[in-house]
C-alpha cells in the first residue's frame, strides 16, 4: 500500500492489539494481497526467503485448522482448542522450508534462522493488518502434524505461526507496556 491512506508505522506499533474477536465482514482479495505482500517485504537471513503461505478460507478448512489448535493445558483452564480461530474470514498458516536455509546455513538455517524469518514475516503482516483497519494476533499453539495433514500441506515445509484475519468486533483497549528504560540492564 502506498500513498495517503498509509498509517505512520510507530503509530500502527502503538494501536496493533492481539484481536480474538471478528465480525462477519470479509476481508477482500486486495487487502489479503497487501498483507502477503508486506509479509514478502521482512528480512531473511541470506536472502533466502524460504518462507511460504497457505491462505485458509474455508469454513471446513478453517474449523480444520482451529482443531489443530491448543491453548496450552494451563493457560486457559486446559481448553485444548482455540475455537475462535474458525470465526476469522481467512488464516494465514506461515511455513518454512527448513532445507533451503538448511542448504546455506546448515542445522543453525534448518531452526533458528528459519524460524527468526518467520516472526519478521508475521511481525510485518500484523503490522499491515493493523494498518488496513483489519484485526489479528499470532497463533503458535497448535500441532503442526496435525495441521500438514488436515490442509494438506506438502511434507517439505513446517507451518510455524498462524495469523486469523478478519475485521475487528471490538477494538482492543490500553495495554501496559514497560517503557525501554525498564528493558535495558546496562549500556556499554
């Protein structure tokens, strides 16, 4: 997206809120496109890019992908499921292909690097959410075997994060953030 209906990006990183919560507006193709596309936009260790998307949109898929999902068996009184999932008008599942960093970089490539790059893709995509007026929240809680099986993912790549898109039912209040001078232990 360019122009005059960008967002000033410290003011998207000040307004983006972890959204679990959608109406049943449709996000529309171009606003999806925007999103892939600032996803493309994130650094990769060597110029690599062995990211790849798998856009769900489906209601099937998409109560598919939500089964896959837990929220951890003490974080939300072992509910094993994230159902809200489901009610987003499109998930993005984030994947790498461990071999391509892997051919550059070796065993570091295959996890951390590959990983590394795959937050920068959905730190870049929740920021153009937020910047369109759409509403999302990273989702690293689910079985990615589970996940490959049910959407039919090639055995070549690992989803790592999912990304539920949809317009916002309510928008996200304060939150309390510890201001940098808290963060930093010590300056050289």
């Amino acid at each position: 997206m360019q122009g005059n209906d960008t967002m000033d990006v410290f003011a998207c990183m000040a307004s983006r809120r972890s959204i679990r919560s959608f109406t049943a507006e449709a996000v529309t193709d171009a606003q999806v496109h925007a999103i892939l596309e600032a996803g493309t936009m994130a650094p990769s260790a060597g110029n690599m890019q062995a990211r790849e998307f798998v856009l769900v949109r489906s209601p099937l898929a998409k109560q598919a992908v939500a089964d896959t999902s837990d929220a951890g068996i003490t974080a939300r009184g072992k509910v094993l499921t994230q159902t809200w999932i489901a009610t987003a008008d499109v998930i993005i599942v984030i994947c790498y292909d461990p071999r391509r960093m892997g051919a550059r970089y070796g065993e570091k490539g295959r996890t951390d690097m590959s990983k590394l790059d795959c937050m920068g893709v959905a730190q870049n995509m929740m920021l153009a959410v937020t910047a369109l007026g759409l509403g999302t929240t990273c989702v690293i809680g689910f079985d990615a075997v589970a996940l490959k099986h049910s959407l039919g993912i090639p055995a070549e790549l690992t989803p790592m994060l999912l990304l539920p898109i949809g317009h916002p039912a309510a928008q996200g209040g304060p939150v309390f953030r510890l201001a940098p001078e808290e963060l930093v232990r010590f300056t050289c």
